[in-house]
C-alpha cells in the first residue's frame, strides 16, 4: 500500500485506540506517536517529560486569555509562554510538534486534538474508535489494571476529560461524528480487524 495518509485517531477510553493505532502504523510502515508527543515536547521545552506526563490530555481555562490577549499565535514564537500553566505549554508545544510532523510524511498520530490541529491538511485522514461501555470495562480492567469496583468511573471519567480537553482546544464536540472522517466501534473488532478496515478506508481514498 503506497500510502500518503497522515491518519489521526481519537479514542474512547478502553476502545483498544492506542492498540489500534500502532498496529496500523506498523502495518504501514509508517512512524507513530501517542505518549512519544510528551517526550517530544519534554525534549523541545527542557523540561521533565513527567511533569507533562500529568497535565496529558487536560485542559485548563488559562490559555483562551492568551489568545484573547494576542499573547500567542500558534506556530509563532511566545516570549511569555513560560508564565503559563503546563497544561497550556505542553498543548503548545504539541501542536507546533503536530504539525512538524504532519510535513516529514505519512504517520498515526494518536489523540492531543491532532484531527483538529491538521484539519486544514487534505492529506489527513481523522479517526474515531469508540465501543461499548462493558467492552471498554473489561478492557480497562484486563489490560489497565483497573479495580474492578473502579472501572465504569474510571473509563467515565477519562472520556469526560478527553472531551473537555478536546472541547476546549478545539472548540468543537469530541466524538461528534461529522468532526471525524470515519467512525469505528471496536466492541467486536479484533485490533487485526479494526486496522483492515481503516486500511480499506485509505485504498479508497486514495484512488
């Protein structure tokens, strides 16, 4: 497969994204990043990639003053990037790596508002894996390690701030299905199955 597809999947908790998505870039042949974007950004700022590694995917309501205040363009340099929140930063930081990314060639890039970052590139692919609330359990609890006793508030909990982190990045709905290209319930999918179907998706595309 001759692909020139940047694909970006966003991903219910417990879904099997994470999963799906390396499988898919190792079919491929192509680079992929999901905690790699922490690392990255720890790399480009200097600072610990444990300390970004707590503010992943979260949202704080500092940022939209900034812009607001036109202390920040995205992809132009911020000399008071280091008065804000880490949260902030590190979604900074993400989203210049993002797009750097997106034009070295072809990768999966998962989760961090990457279908909203590159929405503008006709090349980008933009996915969404959901499934059932008791597959997702399971899944937390079989390969999360999740408490039993925990697992629905959990897997509940992390979609509620996936969606608020997206929702307020993005200004649009995670999850709505017109945001996204294609739209996969992995409840019955093996992740062999799943990367197939989005494999078959891409052929078409590309004729």
């Amino acid at each position: 497969m001759n692909n020139k597809f940047i694909i970006t999947i966003a991903r219910q908790f417990g879904s099997g994204g994470h999963e799906i998505g390396k499988a898919l870039a190792e079919s491929l042949g192509i680079p992929f990043y999901d905690k790699e974007l922490i690392s990255l950004a720890a790399k480009d700022s200097g600072m610990d990639a444990e300390v970004f590694e707590n503010v992943d995917e979260r949202a704080t309501n500092s940022l939209l003053y900034s812009l607001s205040m036109g202390l920040y363009s995205f992809g132009s340099s911020f000399s008071a990037m280091g008065d804000l929140p880490v949260n902030d930063r590190l979604y900074i930081l993400q989203h210049k790596i993002i797009k750097k990314l997106a034009e070295e060639g072809p990768c999966v890039i998962v989760g961090r508002c990457a279908d909203y970052v590159l929405r503008e590139k006709e090349n980008c692919i933009s996915i969404f894996i959901h499934a059932d609330l008791e597959y997702r359990k399971k899944r937390a609890i079989e390969v999360r390690g999740v408490e039993k006793a925990r697992a629905e508030q959990v897997v509940n909990k992390t979609d509620k701030v996936r969606a608020n982190y997206y929702s307020f990045y993005s200004g649009q709905k995670w999850g709505y299905a017109q945001n996204y290209d294609l739209c996969i319930n992995s409840t019955d999918l093996s992740t062999e199955q799943a990367v197939e179907l989005i494999k078959s998706y891409i052929d078409i595309k590309s004729k």
